[in-house]
C-alpha cells in the first residue's frame, strides 16, 4: 500500500481527535451548569428555599461552609495529630522504563490506595449541610499531611535484570491526604432536604466538588481546559487535513501514473498492429484466418492442445480453452507459418 504509513498516522489523529472532542464536550457540558448553578448561603432560609423547589430539591446547587465532623473524627495514621474527615493513604512505585529510542524515563505505579470516610457536614454557625458520598468528588481538595519517599537500594544482580528488562525500581513513595476538620470548602452537587436537615450529594445535572476554590476560580479553570481542548482540536484537525491532502496527492499521482501507462499500451499496441500488418502477406486463405474474428491471420499456438488458431489480438482475450478443441489453456507461444 503505498499510503500505508499516512493511513496509519491518520488512523491515530482521529481517535485523538475524537478524544480531545469527548473532552471538550464535557468541558463544556460541566461549564454551562456550574454558570446556572445558584449559590446560596448556609442559614435559617436554606430549608425553606429547597422546600419550594420541585421534589424538594435543587438540582445543581452551591454552598460554603466548614468542614465539621458528626462524631468523633478520624485520626491520620502517620500523622497521629493531625484528625478529619476523609484520609487517602496512597503507595506510589517509582520506576525507570527504557522506551523504543532506548532512552529511560522516569514513571510512578500507584501500587495501593486506601480510603476511609465518616460523617461529616458543612457548618455556619447554627446551620449546617450534610455531605454524601464525598470520596466520589470529581474535585476533591484535601492537605499532603504526609508525604516519604524511600530509594531502593539494588544489588548488582538487580541492576544487570533491570537492564534486559527495561524497568528498575527507583524507590516508595507513601503519601497520606486529609480532609481537615474545620476546613472551610465550597461544595456543588444536589442539595435536598433529608428528614429534618438538609444534604449535598452527586447529582445527575453534574458532577459532585468539594473544593478550597470559589466557584468562580472553578468555572475559570474549566474555561482554560475548554480553550486548551479547542486548542488540540485544532491541532488534530489541521494534522488531518495534512495527513488526508498527503493522501489524495499520491492517489492523484498514482491515477494519473496510471492514465500514462495506460496511453502509452495503447499507443505501443496500435504500432505494432500497424508494424504486423505491413509484415503480412497481402493473399492469406481462409483456412490461415483466426478462427475467432476471421480477419487477421492466425499467429499464436494453444498448449498443450497444439492448435494454431487465434490471432494475437484474440489470444489476449481468450485465456480459458481453446476454441477448437475445448482443452484447458495451459500456455500460449507465437507460432510462425511458412
């Protein structure tokens, strides 16, 4: 195939294409309900605005408040003086991998992740909200209270094995990530009345932050990565349109190749018909005529069958059996008749 690298480079702009497209619609999607989305202050009117709403709930909503545990609050593990809510223990594999260029990058494996949750609200004084379901926030703004990284000390024999394999094990790192209790955030989800209190969970309209950003840094930051996702659509189509360009330029070139070897048959073919016929004899009997067109001599013999029956034109057109005899056409030769 003679575009098959294009078609292949192609093949993988489009699907980054496509990639890059999911993400700008979700950008955008995200954008346009986190704009629509009212703010409302954690007080004595919060009840009753939710209790108007249809369902008695809104949707799509955004409150601010600090982060107060209901009971007794999580103690981290490494930092015992450190308390919260929500505490993410990680345990990240530093590592060396040789690529195809034969050059080692440097790349991290999350090997173990550990999460625990209690309770919690956001508070306002008197009045609170209590939030559900936090630890599946698309945005969830915690503090590294610990962070250890541990090289790893390798033998020879480790080296050498790393070597033939291409990954070598650089070192641990043990990360630990706490909601602190009396942190105050901004949470966006659906707000909804729960027996006497009200509660903020995942919502269907969007997606569900707990953030130490207001909710205008957050619609700005989701405006840079909409930008940012226009800006590698247009990438993506302008190496397409290239890639599609490079590709109906050697089809264009190979059709017109093509036309040209095709002209140049005809033309070679119409010569030596004309040199043929000069050649023949002008008094040709009717039993020395291509049994076929009856008109030019017969000039090629049929194998194995052995008959001498076609003109070469006529040859180049029956290629089955022999119009004769009905024997299979093996192979054909010019056959001279004096």
């Amino acid at each position: 195939m003679d575009f098959l690298y294009e078609s292949v480079a192609l093949g993988v702009d489009l699907i980054i294409l496509g990639l890059c497209v999911r993400e700008y619609v979700h950008l955008k999607q995200t954008s346009r309900v986190l704009k629509s989305a009212p703010q409302y202050p954690i007080d004595s009117n919060l009840r009753g605005i939710v209790e108007q709403q249809p369902n008695r709930k809104i949707p799509y909503a955004v409150i601010r408040g600090t982060v107060t545990p209901i009971g007794t609050p999580l103690r981290s593990v490494l930092v015992p003086s450190v308390s919260g809510v929500l505490q993410i223990v990680k345990l990240n594999e530093h590592r060396s991998t040789r690529g195809f260029a034969g050059f080692w990058t440097e790349h991290h494996k999350l090997i173990h992740e550990s999460a625990n949750a209690m309770p919690f609200e956001l508070r306002n004084q008197d009045f609170a909200v209590e939030i559900v379901d936090a630890l599946s926030a698309a945005i969830l703004d915690t503090d590294i209270v610990y962070d250890n990284y541990e090289p790893s000390s390798l033998s020879f024999f480790d080296n050498v094995f790393g070597f033939f394999t291409g990954v070598r094990q650089k070192g641990l790192q043990t990360t630990e990530q706490v909601l602190r209790n009396g942190s105050f955030v901004t949470a966006i989800g659906e707000l909804e009345i729960d027996g006497e209190g009200l509660r903020m969970q995942p919502s269907e309209a969007g997606p569900l932050f707990l953030t130490t950003a207001t909710k205008s840094t957050i619609l700005k930051r989701f405006e840079d990565a909409k930008n940012s996702s226009v800006f590698k659509i247009m990438l993506c189509t302008t190496i397409s349109g290239i890639l599609v360009g490079l590709i109906l330029r050697k089809i264009y070139r190979k059709k017109r190749q093509e036309r040209e070897e095709a002209k140049i048959r005809i033309r070679l073919d119409t010569e030596r018909r004309e040199r043929r016929a000069l050649n023949r004899s002008n008094v040709i009997s009717s039993d020395q005529l291509c049994v076929v067109c009856s008109t030019n001599p017969k000039e090629i013999i049929l194998l194995p069958c052995g008959h001498v029956c076609l003109c070469e034109d006529c040859a180049l057109k029956i290629d089955v059996s022999c119009p004769v005899c009905r024997t299979k056409i093996e192979s054909k030769a010019a056959a001279f008749i004096a």
